[in-house]
C-alpha cells in the first residue's frame, strides 16, 4: 500500500517538474508566464525558454546550469532585481540570451561570466539600472551584443572589462545617465557602434583607445550629450584635438540654449559654464584600479522571492558550499519530502 502511494506520488511529482504550472512545454520549448519564483523545475532536455512577465529578486548563479541543452533563454516584460554573479555559468548548449521590455536594477559582477560560446546577447525595450564593474568580464567570443532601446542608470568603471572579440557591438537609441571613466576598457571588438543615444553624464575618456587601432571601426554618430561642464574633456583644446573626428555626427540634447547648435564642433568651450576653468587647462582622466577575482564558488547565492537558493543542487556538484536541499516550487517535491518525512517517522 504504502509502496503504490509512493509510486503515485513519484510518478506525479515527475510529471509535475516536466512543465511546471502557468508553462507551456512542447519537445524542448518551454513558455512561462507570470512567473514569480526561480529557478523553474524544469525538463532537462528543455532547448528554448521564454520567460514572460516574470517578477523575481534575482536570477541566482547557475540558474540554468541543470538545462545542459539549453540553446535560447528569452526574459520578456519582466521586473529582476538584481542578476546576480555567474548567473548564466555553464551553460554549455547557450547560444542566445534576449531581454526584452525587462527591467533589471542591478546587474553584479561576473553576472555573464563563464559563457564562452554564446553567439548573440541582446537588451531591447529594456531598462538596466546599476551595471557594476566586472557585469560583462570576459564575455568572449560574441557575435553580437545589442543593447537597444533601452534605459541604462550607470554604467561603472569596467562593467565591459575584458570582454574580447567581440564581432558587433552596438549601443543604440538607448538614454544613457551615467557613463563612468573606463567603463569600456579592455574591450576589443571587430566593430563598436554607438548610435543615436542620449548621454547625461559622461566621465572622462570613456573611448579612450577605440580608433587607436584602424581595423577597429568605431562609429560614434547620432548621440546627444546634456552639454554642460561634464563634458568639458570633449570640449577643451586636448579633447578637440582627440575626439574631433566624432564632433561633426552628434551634439547637445540640452540645456536648451544649447540645443539648437547643429553639433558639438559648434559649441564653443565657455558655453558649458565651468567655473573658473580654460580651456586650455590639461584634466586628469584617471580611472579607478579594477582587479578582477572571479570566484563563482565564493559568491553569496540568492533564490527568488522566498529566500530558497539555486537550482545548484541539480547543478552536478559544482557547488559544495550549498548542499541545503532546496524545496522546490514544484508541489510534488514538497509533497514527496512531506511524504518521505511522515515515513521516516513511522520508521522510527
Ligand atoms: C564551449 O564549447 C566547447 C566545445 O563545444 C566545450 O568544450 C566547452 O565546454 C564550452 N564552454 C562552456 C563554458 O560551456
Ligand atoms: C532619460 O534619462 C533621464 C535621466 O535619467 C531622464 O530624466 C529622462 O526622463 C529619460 N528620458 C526618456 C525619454 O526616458
Ligand atoms: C551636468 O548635467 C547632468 C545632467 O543633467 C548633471 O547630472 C550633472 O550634475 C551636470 N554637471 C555639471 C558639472 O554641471
Ligand atoms: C579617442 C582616441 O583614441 N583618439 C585618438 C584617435 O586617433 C588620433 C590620431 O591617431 C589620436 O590622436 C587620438 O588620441
């Protein structure tokens, strides 16, 4: 008796984790709406995930790591606090990764670390709040990464640190508020555009080192600045000399004063209003020192809304620090646990 309970339940929670509640699962495709838990229990053969309305705290390290075959992960009109560091870490199947109309706060250092043979990445109809240094870290190998249409708070020192070979890098029509002094460094890419964004503060240097090399095609056409003493460095004698060649293809979206001058090579150096400064006068663009430690094992874990962690117990032991068993937002789980429990007690 208690034996064919077992089998009932077992063969119930399986078919429960094949395709969790509020999905849509047809060989290898799965569709999720309203989703507010995460890590979903999903089929091991699953190859595109496309999560709709998707309400969490985290996308937690190794979040796909139990989907080996996973070719395509889509996040539409969803709100994530934070992703988190080594988020998307062996994946070894990931070709795409796709936000659309997402909202993100934060992404953390090392978020997209780990993925070596993704092809396309793409942030459309989105807004990216905090992006610390190291977000991006070696993020190689892409053919394209989009960022588009999107709102973007702050991009800090090094979000894109050593993110190689890069095919197409494109940033365009995105609202761009803050752009730290190196957030762009240790980037090489085969070709970077940066097209019709609205920039409000822009640090010192920020593409530095992007037409050094000829065969490194650096578009930087169709962008706005709020023109005002934070882009003093594109505007005085050094900056001129340096960043003439992109003045000519964008200019001021305000103040208003401003605004009507067909482009930056028309805006003269006194009418940003600093204070008490020449143009003439050398600024010091330094950064800040950034020294990358990667440690996916060490980085504190977060689950979704429930505190309850990531699927790294389903994630071949790559993971020793977390060996809590994790009750699932599968019933069946929770069910068999409860199950496994009352007869553990009857045992004893
Ligand atoms: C990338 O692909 C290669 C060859 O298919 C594979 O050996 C490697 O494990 C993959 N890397 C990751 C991080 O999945
Ligand atoms: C762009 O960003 C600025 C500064 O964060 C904000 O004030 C403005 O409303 C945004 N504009 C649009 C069109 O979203
Ligand atoms: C320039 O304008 C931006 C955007 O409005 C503002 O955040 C910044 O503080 C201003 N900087 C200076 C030096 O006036
Ligand atoms: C931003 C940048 O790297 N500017 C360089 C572009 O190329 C000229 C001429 O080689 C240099 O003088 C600038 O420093």
């Amino acid at each position: 008796m208690i034996f064919k309970i077992i089998m009932a339940m077992s063969l119930w929670a399986t078919v429960n984790s094949i395709c969790p509640k509020d999905c849509y699962c047809s060989e290898g495709m799965v569709e999720c709406s309203l989703v507010m838990e995460f890590p979903l229990n999903l089929n091991p053969d699953t190859t595109k995930l496309k999560i709709a309305q998707m309400n969490i705290g985290a996308i937690p390290r190794n979040a796909f790591s139990y989907l080996p075959r996973l070719q395509e992960v889509e996040f539409v009109q969803g709100n994530v606090r934070e992703i988190a560091g080594c988020a998307f870490m062996d994946m070894p199947s990931i070709d795409t990764i796709k936000f659309e109309k997402t909202n993100i706060a934060r992404i953390n250092s090392y978020a997209f670390f780990g993925l070596d043979n993704v092809t396309n990445i793409v942030f459309a109809n989105s807004k990216l709040g905090y992006l610390e240094s190291f977000a991006f870290y070696q993020l190689n190998n892409v053919v394209t990464f989009n960022v588009l249409y999107s709102a973007i708070d702050y991009l800090s020192a090094g979000s894109f640190y050593d993110v190689q070979s890069v095919s197409v890098l494109l940033f365009s029509n995105n609202n761009i508020s803050d752009v730290i002094t190196g957030a762009f460094s240790d980037v090489t890419t085969e070709n970077f555009h940066v097209m019709t964004n609205t920039f409000w503060n822009m640090d010192c240097g920020v593409f530095n080192g992007m037409n050094q090399s000829s065969s490194v095609p650096f578009e930087f056409i169709g962008n706005t600045f709020y023109c005002n003493c934070s882009i003093e460095w594109l505007l005085n004698d050094e900056g001129k000399s340096q960043y003439g060649k992109f003045m000519g293809n964008n200019k001021c979206h305000g103040p208003s004063s401003l605004k009507t001058k067909v482009s930056l090579k028309d805006v003269a150096f006194n009418e940003l209003g600093c204070k008490r400064r020449t143009a003439d006068q050398t600024l010091e663009c330094s950064m800040e020192t950034l020294v990358p430690k990667p440690r996916c094992k060490d980085l504190p874990g977060h689950g979704g809304p429930s505190g309850s962690d990531s699927g790294s117990d389903q994630a071949t032991g790559s993971d020793p620090s977390n060996e809590a068993p994790s009750i699932k937002n599968s019933h069946g789980t929770i069910m068999l646990a409860t199950l496994t429990l009352v007869l553990y007690n009857l045992r004893s």
